[in-house]
C-alpha cells in the first residue's frame, strides 16, 4: 500500500518523489478460512527522481529507506483428509 506521494517539479526536465508504504504479507492460506489480521511486515519510503528525455518522463534513482521491516510469516500447509 503506497502513500502520501509527494512529487516536486524541480525544473522543466526534472523532478523528485517522495512515496510512504507498508506491504502486508503472509505465504500460506487456511483451507478456505480468512487470515486472521497481521501486522505490516515492511515500514518504508522511496525517494526518486526522473528526467524528461525526449518528451518522456523516466525514473532516474530510487533510492530505498526501510526503518521496519521484517521476515515473512509462513503458514502451516492444510492437513490432507
């Protein structure tokens, strides 16, 4: 989930992004059964950049800042009847 994007226009060529996430993950799945809330496994933004070349628009960095972010959780595999 991707949020509070904020992109400043720095001239008629360039400009920068600023983009706040969160991923929710789980590798698995209950039989049918709704996965019980989790909380976020990764806490982070990018910063990027982009140049116009040639009337288009292209992503020049990224840079990625992640303060919280943690393992997959894995679900048990349903038992077979």
């Amino acid at each position: 989930m991707c949020t509070n994007i904020l992109v400043t226009v720095d001239s008629p060529d360039t400009a920068a992004a600023t983009t706040y996430f969160a991923t929710y993950r789980v590798d698995g799945y209950t039989d049918g059964a709704l996965i019980p809330p989790r909380l976020p496994a990764n806490i982070g933004h990018y910063e990027d950049t982009f140049r116009k070349i040639d009337g288009v628009w292209l992503m020049a960095t990224r840079t990625l800042v992640l303060p919280f972010g943690g393992p997959t959780e894995r679900l048990n595999a349903p038992s077979r009847s």
